[in-house]
C-alpha cells in the first residue's frame, strides 16, 4: 500500500465550486487516451436538491478539464429528501451507462436520520443527466420500524461489481444489510450482496424500467432485493461506511471503513464466501475518511488488475467539515507472486527529528543512512509498515495495524530479511529517543548512544542489505 496522495484539494474544489463533493463513491468512465470522467454527488452552494456533478480529467487529476455536468437526477418520486448518484457500469455491446443512486427517506427534521434505498439510473453520456428507472435494494428493517427507533440505515452508493457464474454474468452490488427483531433492535450485517442477471437489468433499463434483484441468504439467491434478508457473508464484521467492491483478476476485492479513520482490506474468490481476514491498509486519526472507490489503474476502471488505486473522501478534521474536505487516492499492489527488487530504506534527519522511509525526502531534511529492502515478499522476509504516531514521531512497524488504533497507517515500505542473507548486509534496530518522542534505525544494537539512559532500543527489525 502506498502513501497518501491529494489529487484534489480544497482550493481546486473551491475554484469549480464543487461546495459538498463528493458525496458518494466515484463513478469512473475511461474516455481513452488516459483521460476519464469522473461522477459523483455533490450540492452546489451546500443547499438541497443534490446534483450528479461529472468532472473530466486523468487518473492523477480528476478535475484536470473541470465540470463537465451538474444536474439532479431526473424521475424522483416525492418523500426524498437526498437522491444523488455515483458509481457507474457501461456496457461496452450496447453503450448503455446505469448508475447507482442513493435515495434517502427522512424521519424529521434530523439530517442525520434517514432511511436508504438503493435505485437505478440510466446515463446520457453525452449530457451527464441520470434518470431514475426505479428501485433494486431495499434494507430488510421497513421503514416504518426504522423510523420508530430513530436508528440510520445507509445503504452507500455501492459500485457496481460484474461476476460470472457458469455461463451467466450478473451484476452484483455490497452493502451493510439491517434487520429489526422482535423487541425493533436494528442490527447491521458485516457484508451483503445482491445481484441479477447482467442481460436482464440491461434489457430492462432500454425500455426504462428494471429487473428483479435478489439478495444471497442461507446460501441460496432467494430473497427478493426489496427488503428481503440477507446473510452476513463477511463474518459479522460492521463497517463505519458502506463498502466498496470490484472484480478483476479472477478475484473480489473489498475496501470498507471500519471506522471513519481506517480503511481494510478483504478478498474472495467467488465473491461471496471465503473472504480472506481483514487487511489494514491506512489510517487517519487525525481525519475523517469516507466513500472508498477501487479503480483500476488501466483498462475497464471496474476490473482491476495487481495494481489499483483506492480513492476517497477525505474531511482533514475528525468529524466531517466540507470546508476542509479534499479528494485522496491510494496506490494498492498485489505483490504475490511478482519479480521483487531492491528499494532503497533512508534515514533523514533535519538535526532534532528522524523519518526512515522508501519514500521521497522530507522537506528540511538531510539523509544520514541508506539500506535497501525488497518490493515483494519472498521466502525469508517479512513487511515493514510506515507508521506515526502523534503529528512528528515516523517509525517502522513489523505489523500491519502499526501496534494500535491511535498510530497512523503510513504506507508498505518493504519487505526486510528475518535472517542474513547472502548478500552484504547489516541488522537493523528500532531506536527512540524519550523526551521529544523520535524514532529512527541503526545498525548498532546501542543505538549509538552508548550509556545513554534517554536513547533506548526497542529490538530488531531485521536484515537489510547494504547494496
């Protein structure tokens, strides 16, 4: 998992008044010749009703040829207060574009209680406008007992995920699923799924209408989609924001929030069971991340490959505040069975701090050593992680969580030897200094601070080679 990397900032959103964006996940189109077209929800002025606001621009800056479309989807019927749209599927037979929409029923007078529905909309690629052809996934809890216990069902705005199965492909979308019991306690499914037959929603949505969806329980596609049960097919592991889920490779890939600072990572082969245990990928304490969306890094944007990026929302505050709200993306590299090389390991200082990092160098600081790790794991080595903890103190981490939910997720930085390996190579210890709170590496198990008690080594990380 690589570093984070603003592709759209406050000011870029400020300067094509893009007030509330974006509200959903993306909807990504590729034009051809690196540019695409970038859907989402946004609410221009910060007032109601919400746009579909298409953007163009490259996968490094989707704002790059500005707004091409802001427009309210067309057909909705009254009762909603929020209807916005965002992931998109474009069938490259027909031309044909649907997008997801998110429909919210509101209980009050509180923005912050409503009742999701999932609905599907058809494209003009030309315009942009969206037009409502109906409903597809309705939570399993009604309306009217939601609305009794004042609980939020959010349904996102999944992405659309295209799943072949014997000889018939089928369009799949996740979700967080929620259910009442007997006493109207809500509860909310780790994952659930539901889909239809790619052909059917396609040739449903030309006459303008739409097909029926089924929702996956007891290990059968039984369930009507609207407000049927659904099975937690994700080990009952809730998430903070509705998932988002692609397919590529011959291989489902999940990223979800499970809370609003870190985001995780699960796969499946089939799509529905066996998905791997969650895999930390970032996290923010110090801001709010919201409305991941997988996109290819070439080809079908909804098809990913080994390499992909992750975009989200990200508020640089710990609760959602548009004013400092910007666009983020993540670069994720499967590296099994991929040729490993070497990479360079630095340690920096600017004469108070340290950073050690495969990264660029940071501003003010000079390099004090260089080692180098492999790109990809191989047998005798195992990953180092980037973490943070606080605002200043960067240190390496064996374990992918970093030690704990209040150090930042920084980024993969390699993979480093358990033993010597052939090679020129030295050890490498974890140092830190008490007082100012400063990690960094040496390859002196003193930390070159022999009989200083502030200077303390915290073991060894492993084996790096010199060259």
């Amino acid at each position: 998992m690589g570093p984070a990397r603003e592709v759209v900032s406050v000011a870029d959103r400020a300067r094509l008044g893009l007030d509330v964006w974006p509200d959903t996940a993306l909807g990504v189109l590729n034009d051809g010749g690196g540019k695409y077209r970038f859907f989402a929800t946004g609410t221009p002025g910060s007032r109601p009703p919400q746009k579909v606001i298409v953007t163009s621009g490259t996968l490094n800056d989707p704002v790059a040829g500005g707004v091409r479309s802001t427009q309210a989807v067309a057909g909705i019927p009254s009762g909603y207060d929020y209807a916005g749209g965002g992931p998109v599927f474009r069938d490259t037979r027909s031309g044909q574009v649907l997008e997801m929409l998110h429909l919210e029923r509101p209980y009050g007078n509180d923005p912050s209680k409503f009742y999701t529905e999932l609905h599907l909309g058809r494209v003009d690629p030309k315009t942009g406008k969206a037009v409502r052809l109906g409903e597809i996934v309705r939570p399993h809890v009604d309306f009217a007992t939601a609305k009794r216990t004042q609980a939020t069902i959010d349904l996102g705005a999944p992405s659309f995920s295209v799943t072949k199965v014997g000889t018939t492909s089928y369009l799949y979308v996740y979700f967080a699923d929620a259910s009442a019991d007997g006493s109207g306690h809500i509860a909310f499914t780790g994952l659930s799924v539901a889909r239809a037959p790619l052909a059917s929603v396609l040739a449903a949505a030309k006459r303008g209408k739409v097909t029926a969806w089924h929702k996956y329980a007891g290990g059968k596609w039984t369930q009507p989609a609207l407000g049927g049960a659904s099975m937690d097919i994700n080990a009952g592991r809730p998430m903070a924001w509705a998932p988002d889920v692609a397919r590529g490779n011959g291989r489902t890939i999940m990223v979800a929030g499970e809370s609003p600072h870190e985001m995780v990572l699960s796969t499946s082969a089939n799509g529905v069971s066996g998905w791997s245990a969650r895999h930390p990928l970032w996290r923010d304490p110090d801001s709010f991340d919201a409305y991941p969306t997988i996109v290819a890094a070439s080809g079908a944007p909804n098809a990913p490959g080994t390499t992909f990026f992750v975009y989200y929302t990200q508020w640089q505050s710990t609760s959602p505040d548009w004013s400092k709200a910007r666009l983020m993306r993540r670069t994720v590299r499967c590296t099994k069975g991929t040729p490993a090389t070497d990479i360079a390991l630095v340690r920096y200082s600017n004469g108070a701090r340290h950073q050690v990092t495969t990264g660029p160098a940071p501003a003010g600081y000079h390099e004090e050593g260089r080692w180098y790790l492999r790109s990809a794991q191989e047998p005798g080595t195992v990953p180092l992680y980037g973490c943070r903890n606080g605002q200043d103190d960067q240190f390496l981490y064996k374990g992918a969580d970093c030690g704990g939910s209040q150090y930042a997720i920084l980024q993969t930085e390699g993979w480093i030897h358990t033993t010597r390996p052939a090679g020129p190579s030295v050890p490498l210890y974890r140092c830190h200094i008490a007082g100012i709170g400063d990690h960094f590496v040496s390859v002196r198990a003193d930390c070159e601070a022999p009989g200083n008690a502030s200077v303390t080594q915290e073991g060894l990380l492993g084996y790096a080679l010199t060259r």
